[in-house]
C-alpha cells in the first residue's frame, strides 16, 4: 500500500503493528497515550486482565474524546459569536469614522466662517475707531476757536 506507514508499538506489554497515513512519530505518540493511560488502569487495578483494562481504557479515552468533542463544539460557537461581534464593532466603526469626517469637515468650515466674522469685526472695529478718532478731532477743533 502506497504512502501508509508502517510502525512497531509496544501497549500493556504486547507488540503490534500500527499501519496509517500518519507519521511513525504520531503513531508512536498515540501509541505511548494508550500504553500510558492502559498502565494507568492497570495500576490501579492489579486484578484486571489485559483484555479487560484495555477496554477500560477504550472507555476512558472515548470519554475524553466526547468531552473534547464538546468543548470543541462550545468553542466553535464561542467563535462565532466572537466573529459576529467583531463584524458588528467593524461596522459601527465604519459608521463612527464617517461621522467623524461629516464632524470634522462641519468644523473646518465654521473655523473658516469664524476667522471670516473675526476679520469683519475687526474692519468694523478699525472702522469704528477711525470715526471716533475724527470725531474727537472735529470736538477739538470746535473747542479751539
């Protein structure tokens, strides 16, 4: 067979042959998992057969396997939401910056409207003065003769 490996593991004390389209160190490594978990069981039950600690053992990994399946579901939705939240934030964002750029051009021209009042306040003021000071000068000139 073409492209499956092929690797020797030991678990509880026998030998088998594991062939698969994994790498020999991942088959290794699932391997050691039973052999470790199998010795587990079987430390903890001297009593127990090989045949039966090995079930146990099935037992027990398919146990993690259904709760680890689980949390991956929980998660999966987790992160569903976490995306429809971050889509929305991106829209509000979107939203915000736009009204930010009405707000700032808003501002630019009521700076430009304000420094326009401003030079015409001060033409009306210069102009003020201006007739004041001639004014005064004509009070003056009446006082003199």
């Amino acid at each position: 067979m073409s492209g499956k490996n092929k690797v020797q593991v030991r678990i509880a004390g026998n030998e088998y042959i594991l062939r698969g389209n994994e790498s020999a160190e991942y088959m290794q490594k699932v391997a050691l998992y039973v052999d470790t978990k199998t010795a587990e069981i079987m430390k903890a039950n001297h009593t127990l057969s090989t045949s039966m600690a090995s079930v146990l053992t099935a037992v027990n990994i398919a146990d993690e396997f259904f709760k680890a399946s689980d949390s991956n579901g929980m998660l999966k939705k987790e992160i569903e939401q976490a995306k429809k939240i971050i889509r929305e934030l991106k829209e509000e964002n979107a939203q915000l910056t736009q009204q930010l750029q009405m707000v700032n051009e808003e501002n630019r021209n009521l700076v430009i409207e304000l420094t326009k009042r401003e030079a015409e306040l001060s033409e009306v003021r210069n102009a003020y003065n201006r007739a004041m000071g001639e004014s005064s000068q004509k009070s003056r000139l009446h006082n003199i003769k």
